[in-house]
C-alpha cells in the first residue's frame, strides 16, 4: 500500500499530465523519472556506498530498544531471526515498499523535475530538504533518534547528486534499499 501512495500514484499523476499536456511516450516520461539504465561510474560509486552504509549499520549495531518500540517500521522483525522468509520479508520491506516508493518519487519525480529547472545544487539541496520533512515523524516514535536527521538529509543529498548526475534512480535505490535491508536484518538477528 506504502509503494502504490507514495511511488504510484505520484508517478501515475505525472504520467498522465505528461501524456496530456506533452504528448511524451511511456519511455521518455520514464526517463524522465529515472526509470532508466545507471551509467556504470555510477553504479559501482553508489555499490561502494552502499557497501560502506552496510559496515556502519552492522559496526553501530544502534540501540534495540529505539527500533523495537511499537510505532518503529522496524518492529515488524522482532525476533524473527535469520531465516529465508525473513530475508524476503526485509527485502521485500526495505527494497521495494520503501526504498523504491521513496525513490521514485523524491529522487525520480522531485529531483528530477528540479534539476530540469534549477542548478545542480540548488536542486539537490531542495529535493534533500523535501526528504527530511516527513522523516520529522520518526521522532514521534522516537524522539532521542532526532542525530538520525542530519544524515537522513546527508544521505538524501547523496542519492540526489547521483540521480541528476546519472540520470537514474537505481543507484540511489540500490544504496537505499541497503540501507533498510541491513537495518531490518539487524534488528531480526539481535532480537532473535
């Protein structure tokens, strides 16, 4: 449902204005969105990244009780240990309900449509800060993980640059989707 609210629809409206006012094809207006192949200098920057956020998230190994509270999207893998149907469950949860929904839409639609109309950085930096407004509510959950902001919004300017540089989303996707999956496993093998 979060995948369909907060990627499709989004994209399913830009679809049709696109179709409607600009009489572009279902492939332009998917490159458009960063629906397209990552330049290979790309892919692999955005593997080592992921790489390098995969070693923090498992070396921080961050407090339990933060992610494990009733409210936390993480909650949903407490004590489920490492097993086949954990993995797809975390993949399928960090990959495609939220890594891709949000990519899609922050980075493939918003960025996107930014960088067509303002400078790189000024484009980069306001599609970060439209990221980080809605992870404001992640302190209503939990209020003493507000140090988590800054590097949602270092990250968020991350996964932009390599989205307008390369015009893609699978790099950002890639790094994001780790970043979940890790967080997700992490928390299904320490409360095991």
């Amino acid at each position: 449902m979060q995948a369909a609210i907060l990627g499709g629809v989004p994209f399913l409206g830009y679809f049709i204005y696109h179709k409607w006012r600009h009489k572009r094809s279902f492939s332009e207006i998917a490159q458009r969105a960063g629906l397209q192949h990552c330049p290979w200098r790309y892919l692999a920057f955005s593997v080592a990244l992921a790489l390098v956020g995969i070693g923090i998230i498992v070396i921080w190994s961050p407090p339990l009780e933060t992610f494990t509270r009733a409210g936390s999207a993480q909650r949903q893998f407490v004590g489920l240990g490492l097993t086949a149907p954990t993995i797809a469950r975390a993949v399928l949860y960090g990959a495609v309900q939220t890594a891709f929904a949000e990519e899609l839409l922050f980075r493939g639609l918003i960025a996107g449509s930014l960088s067509r109309r303002l400078s790189v950085a000024w484009a980069n930096i306001l599609q970060a800060s439209i990221f980080l407004l809605p992870h404001f509510l992640i302190l209503l959950v939990m209020p003493q993980m507000w140090g988590i902001l800054p590097l949602v919004f270092i990250g968020a300017l991350t996964f932009g640059w390599i989205r307008i540089k390369s015009g893609s989303i699978i790099g950002p996707w890639l790094m994001h989707a780790s970043g979940n999956v890790t967080m997700a496993l992490n928390i299904a093998i320490r409360t095991a």
